[in-house]
C-alpha cells in the first residue's frame, strides 16, 4: 500500500514537471510605440515630480 501510494506521488511530481517545463507559447505583440506628441507631457510630469521631491527632501534636511 505504501509503495502503489509512492509510486502515485511519483507520477504526480513528474507530471507536474512535464507541465512545467513545456514550451510556452511565444509572446503578445509587443505595445504600439509611445506616440511623440505624448513625450513631452510625460517629461514635463517627471520635472513636477522631481521639483517636489527635492522641495520636500531640502524642507526636512538639516540647514548647512
């Protein structure tokens, strides 16, 4: 009883191997390239950020 309960768990783990070393299917198409016209909002959102990081990192650094 011991030995069919082994041999099952065998099976079980090599089909588990067998499942997750088959080949995966090939990737989505890549996104559509960002368009131009979008490039700028994003570097100018970036900037924002930026300025209010270090505003807020000299608020709370010690004076020099």
């Amino acid at each position: 009883m011991i030995a069919i309960a082994y041999l099952l768990s065998v099976a079980v783990s090599i089909g588990v191997l067998a499942v997750a070393l088959r080949r995966r299917p090939a990737p989505a198409a890549p996104p559509p390239p960002v368009l131009p016209a979008e490039a700028p909002a994003i570097e100018a959102d970036m900037r924002v950020l930026l300025t209010a990081a270090v505003q807020l990192a000299s608020r709370f650094a010690p004076a020099a």
